[in-house]
C-alpha cells in the first residue's frame, strides 16, 4: 500500500492503473465499517483507493473539528490489512491551497430536514470535498456506509444531477455485537452512555416489530421510538424521522421504502442511527 499525501502524485500513480478504481471517502479513524467498504472494494476493483482527510468546511462553529479523532499509525495498518492500495493523506493546504474555498455546492431538499437542520451547512462541506475528491480520484466506483443515510442520498443527487462518471455502491451498517451502529464518534462515550446506546438499535428494531404486526401509522412508530430511547438512555433526542428513500421527504404511512432516522445527543458525543423499511402489499418487509 502506498501512503500519497499530494495531488499530483496520486494523479501520476493512477495514471498507470490498469482496470477499474473502487473509492472510499473517509475521515480516519478507521472501524470495521470503514474496513468493510475496503475490503469491497479491493475485491470489485484493480485498485482501491482510501481517502483520508478530516474536512474542516463541514464542521460548524460549535462541532468537534479540533477533538475530531485521528490516528494516521493505526489508520495506515487497519487500511494495508483492508487491502487498500493507495491511502490518500493530503493537508488542509493540499485540498484548500487558498484557504476556505470560493466555490461550494449546494443541494436543495435533501439537506433540509434531518441532521441539515442542527448542522446548518455540514452538507455543503460533504457536498463540496466529496465533489473534490471525485475529480481527483476519478474512480468507477465509490462506497458509501448505510449509517450515513442522508449524505448517501446528497452524494447521489449531486452525482446524478453533476453527471460524474461514478458509480455508487450503499454497503450496510457495520454493528457492535450488541447492536451500536461503529462510528468514529463512539470513543467519547463513557461507560454509562456506550451501554445506554444500545437502545438506539432497540428503538429501531421496535419498529420493525410494529411494522411486521401492521402498524403503518408514522406517528405512532415515533412515538414508541422516542419513548424507548427516553425511557433508556440520558440522551436528549434531535429528531426520529420516517422519511421517503428517494428524497427524504416525511411520511405518514409506511408505504414503499422508508427510511427511519433519528440523532441523539448524550453529554459526550451526538450519534446517528437508521434502518430502512422495504414495505409491499402483502405486509412483508426486510431491512
């Protein structure tokens, strides 16, 4: 595995690379989720490439930038044991050698409810590296987690909408064995909030229950949601969510695919959790 930190020598590298390039996104910190869209990758791709860099224009004034883990050591051997070929590792001056950047995209819709609400203009800043990365990269494929749902929807309409040559590949939620969605951000929690956790993934099975039982009213799946997680954790919560797949538009029934959504706020750290509910006429659904 090469380790390339600037533009142009991961261009010149490319540039010799005989057969399709798979592309994982990343901040660092490496999990199994991160190491499973890895390893998908290399098996689908002449070459996998890693990216690394925690983005700043995506934080906001108040957010974790600064205490945002890293760990280029044990980043560097998860990601060689994953099968990566190339860790891409540039500098805030490699990506923004102006500094803040003139240029921005933005999205309508998809980036106005759920997390877009608490964190105004995060998905302008995934929105725009992403867009950067892509143009650098330039791969055939691009691997996304599931437990991202809202940006993996943002990625997709930019694609779409920015007509860039990629194909992108949604793998599932990688969990704890006790349920907890791995993210970066668990570190933070201490002992009493990691073992409250658990009740985000209980919450969400408790839906899949009522819907399997006949439940289709939204409403009244949130609400059983939030009591769960109100009754189990210290957590406060931002939101819990049932919204279309498509466009994450809120709905009132369960019908088609649906995506529930939700983000709690423990003292520690906030984390992010989903499922998707594939709903047919004749009542039966799969995650």
């Amino acid at each position: 595995m090469k380790v390339i930190r600037t533009v142009r020598a991961l261009r010149k590298h490319l540039s010799s690379v005989k057969g399709f390039v798979g592309f994982v996104p990343t901040m660092g910190c490496f999990h199994e989720g991160h190491c499973s869209l890895m390893r998908r990758a290399k098996k689908e791709n002449a070459c996998c490439v890693v990216s690394l860099f925690v983005n700043p224009i995506q934080f906001g004034p108040s957010e974790d930038l600064a205490r945002y883990p890293r760990d280029l050591a044990n980043d560097t051997r998860r990601a060689r044991t994953a099968g990566a070929d190339i860790l891409f590792v540039p500098d805030v001056a490699e990506i923004y050698p102006s500094g803040e950047p003139l240029t921005f995209i933005d999205l309508k819709g998809v980036t106005d409810g759920l997390c877009g609400v608490s964190r105004p203009g995060h998905f302008r800043g995934v929105a725009t590296i992403v867009a950067k990365l892509l143009n650098i990269v330039q791969p055939h494929s691009m691997y996304l987690g599931q437990k991202d749902a809202q940006q993996v929807v943002v990625i997709r309409k930019m694609v779409d909408d920015l007509n860039f040559p990629v194909k992108i590949i949604v793998c599932p939620t990688v969990r704890e064995p006790d349920g907890l969605a791995m993210s970066s951000r668990n570190m933070y929690l201490s002992p009493s909030e990691r073992a409250q956790a658990t009740a985000l993934s209980k919450a969400l099975k408790l839906a899949h229950s009522m819907v399997s039982a006949g439940e289709s009213d939204a409403t009244k799946i949130i609400i059983k949601i939030k009591k769960l997680i109100l009754d189990e954790t210290s957590a406060s919560i931002e939101y819990v969510s049932c919204v279309s797949t498509s466009d994450l538009r809120a709905v009132r029934r369960i019908s088609g695919d649906v995506l529930i959504a939700l983000a709690v706020r423990f003292p520690s750290a906030r984390l992010i959790d989903n499922t998707v509910i594939k709903f047919s006429d004749d009542k039966k659904i799969s995650r």
